[in-house]
C-alpha cells in the first residue's frame, strides 16, 4: 500500500508539472501574439516623395537659321526632374528587411512552441491514460483488501468452528443416533 501510495503522489507531482506547462505555453503564445502586433508596427513601409533635381535645362532655341537651331537657349531651372527620394527607398528596404527577419524569427519561435504543444498533449495523453489505471488499480486494491479482509474473518470463523469441534467432540454436537433418513417411494 505504501509503495502505491507514493506512486499515486509521483503520479500528482506530474501532473502539476504539466499542468505548470501548460500555462507557461499559454503565456508563450499570448507574448508572441503581441510580438506580432508589436512587429506590425515597429516601422510601416512609407510612401516617398519625390525631389527635385536642379540643373541646366533647355528652354527652346534662341538662334535660328533657316528655320533650324543652331543655338538652343539653357537656362537654370529649380526641378528639371524629378527623381524617387533614396533616402527613404533606403529606410523602406531597410523596414522590410527588419521586418522580414523578425517575421522569421516569430515563425520559428511559433513552430517551436507547437510541437512543445504537440509533446504537452501527447504527455497529457498519456497522463490521461495513466489515470484510468491508476484508478481502476486503486478500486482493485480496494476490492482486494475488502477480499482480504472477507477471507480474514472466514478464517477465524473456521478456526473458531474447528476450536469448537475439537473442544467439545463430534459426538458432543452431533448424536447419531437420532439421525434418520425418511425417505418414501
């Protein structure tokens, strides 16, 4: 009884380890949950302006020979083109790259805790199973000091009826000669 007994306490330690890691991999799913959130928002990827590029450009002709140019006319001009600002076509690239490596890294981490998650159930599993029969081996404990115990007080029953026999003889709680057999066809 003793050995079952603290089998049975092992068996409640375990449990309440699970149990412990079981929340602690709720707790993990919910940080990473708000890891996603947070890389959301760590940099969004901007819309960026155009500038302006000054520089000399070309307003027309300013001679004309024959009906042809032999002399454009230039002149400086405040935005001859426009050109996509690299700074921030640099800070988007970089935003993404950043973004996409954290992405990785939540995806890992995400895959890790399944298959913690997958090795928890499989223990819950088993722990459930481990259950069942430490329950029914408790009930058969049970039913087996009950037969003990049934069989304990058969005995001394016996040995109480035997005592007795040989205390007082056979003759003494039998007579037979007052024994009859009727029996008619």
């Amino acid at each position: 009884q003793a050995v079952f007994d603290s089998a049975v306490e092992a068996f409640r330690r375990v449990e309440d380890h699970v149990r412990s890691a079981r929340e602690k991999v709720h707790s993990l799913r919910r940080k990473l949950s708000d890891l996603s959130n947070k890389i959301s928002s760590i940099s969004q990827i901007q819309r960026c302006r155009s500038i302006c590029v000054p520089f000399l450009c070309g307003c027309g002709c300013a001679v004309k020979v024959w009906g042809k140019c032999i002399l454009p006319c230039i002149k400086w001009d405040s935005c001859c083109f426009r050109i996509p600002d690299p700074i921030c076509i640099l800070k988007n690239i970089a935003s993404a790259i950043i973004q996409a490596a954290l992405r990785v890294a939540l995806i890992a981490a995400q895959i890790a805790l399944g298959i913690a998650e997958a090795a928890l159930t499989t223990v819950e599993i088993a722990l459930s199973a481990a259950r069942i029969v430490v329950d029914k081996a408790r009930i058969l404990v049970n039913i087996a000091k009950a037969a003990l115990e049934v069989l304990k007080q058969a005995i001394r029953a016996t040995l109480a009826v035997l005592s007795a026999v040989l205390t007082a003889g056979l003759d003494g709680i039998v007579d037979l000669q007052e024994i009859t057999f009727d029996a008619s066809l």
